[in-house]
C-alpha cells in the first residue's frame, strides 16, 4: 500500500512539473512572427499593414494584450487617426492586463483619444479661423457703412429736391454771388475732414468752409451736421 501511494506521489508532482514547464514554454506573444512583422512595418511606417499583422497576432492570441496596445498606438497615430478604435484597443489591453506597467499612460492616451474625437464632432475655433472671421465682419461693417452714407447722400438730396419745388421762386433767387444757390446737409462719419468731405463730393475746400462759418475744421464731432454747397 506504500508503495502504491509513493508511485501516486511521484505521478502527481512529475503531472506539476511539467505543468509549470509547459507555461514557461508558451511562446511569447512578441516572439510571434506577426508580432515581429508588425514592428517592422510600423519601423517602415507602413501602418495599415502592421494593423493586419497585430489582427493576426490577435487571431491567434486573442488575449494579447500586447498587440492590443500596440494597435491603440497605431489606430491613434497621426496618420490613422482612428480614436474609437484607439480607446478600443487601449480599454481592452487594460481589461485583460489590470496591472499593466503602461497603466497610467494608456489611461492618458485613452482621455487624449476622447478630447480629439470631441473636437472633430465640435471642432475648437483657432486663432487663425477667429482672424479671417474678425476680417470678414470688419470688411461686411465697412461695406455697410459706406451704403449708408451713399442712402445718406441719396435722402438728403431728395429732401433738397423737394424742398427746391415746394419754395417759392422768389425764396429761391440767390441773395449773393458770393455765396451758393442750394445747400446739402452731411453727416459727419468717423475719420472726416473738411478737405477729405471736399475731395469726396468734387468741392473746394474753402467753399465748405464758406458753406460752414461756424464750423471748426479742427473740432468736428462724429454726428455733426454741415453744409455742402451743391454746385
């Protein structure tokens, strides 16, 4: 009976042993000759065929966390750009390796992976998008401006027109030859002169100041009314 239980022992612990050799023998995912190719390629920057080689890798380990992680790196590279499928691989090689010694990094990547695709859904404005919208609204602004001092000028003409025919034509006859028949109001914009406003409507400078006695050229305010003599 000893004998049986001693040759029971022996069967059990030779069962053990090479239990444990056969685990140490398993080969190692990155000497998997896909594994391999896959490194090589990357090194190439072939990245979309280093992607086929670690799905081999995974089909036949699918438990690789290694070429789970080695794919989040591809999948996130400037020249895949696939962040999905980055967080994917990144999660997954964390789901099957808990105590990964890339742990922290791949947590980072993961948030990285996140803020990009958030940002390709609602891209982020940048200075430069915000200088061309900031050229657009000045040059929309200027055009509108100048619109409204041409209605500006259309109006008053209008109202001097109708005020011509509604005059009687003794309150119309000039009074002196010194000074003009008619006049025209002007809104002052900002940035005018007197000499600016008389280049602009073909006048003398020193017929506007004539139409404007009181007016210093100095001292115009934005808003301001003056005359212009219509010739």
């Amino acid at each position: 009976m000893s004998r049986v239980s001693g040759w029971l022992f022996i069967a059990i612990f030779a069962s053990a042993v090479a239990g444990c050799t056969q685990q140490v023998e398993a080969p190692n995912d990155e000497q998997n000759p896909h594994f391999q190719r896959a490194h090589d390629l990357v090194n190439l920057q072939d990245y979309k065929g280093a992607i086929d080689e670690f799905e081999k890798v995974l089909e036949t380990n699918p438990k690789s966390a290694a070429a789970h992680y080695e794919l989040g790196w591809i999948c996130e590279n400037d020249k895949i750009r696939d962040y999905a499928a980055a967080i994917y691989h990144y999660q997954t090689h964390l789901r099957l390796k808990p105590d990964s010694e890339r742990a922290a990094q791949v947590h980072d990547r993961i948030g990285v992976c996140r803020r990009e695709l958030a940002n390709g859904e609602f891209p982020l404005p940048t200075s430069q998008n915000l200088q061309k919208e900031l050229d657009r609204l000045n040059a929309e602004n200027l055009m509108l401006k100048q619109q409204l001092e041409a209605l500006r000028t259309q109006i008053a003409r209008a109202q001097l027109v109708q005020s011509n025919q509604v005059m009687p034509p003794d309150a119309r006859a000039p009074t002196s030859t010194s000074q003009p028949t008619t006049q025209r109001l002007y809104t002052i914009q900002s940035g005018d002169t007197i000499s600016a406003i008389a280049s602009r409507f073909k006048l003398k400078t020193s017929a506007v100041l004539a139409a404007n006695p009181k007016v210093r050229s100095e001292k115009l305010r934005v808003g301001q009314n003056i005359s212009l003599p219509v010739q």
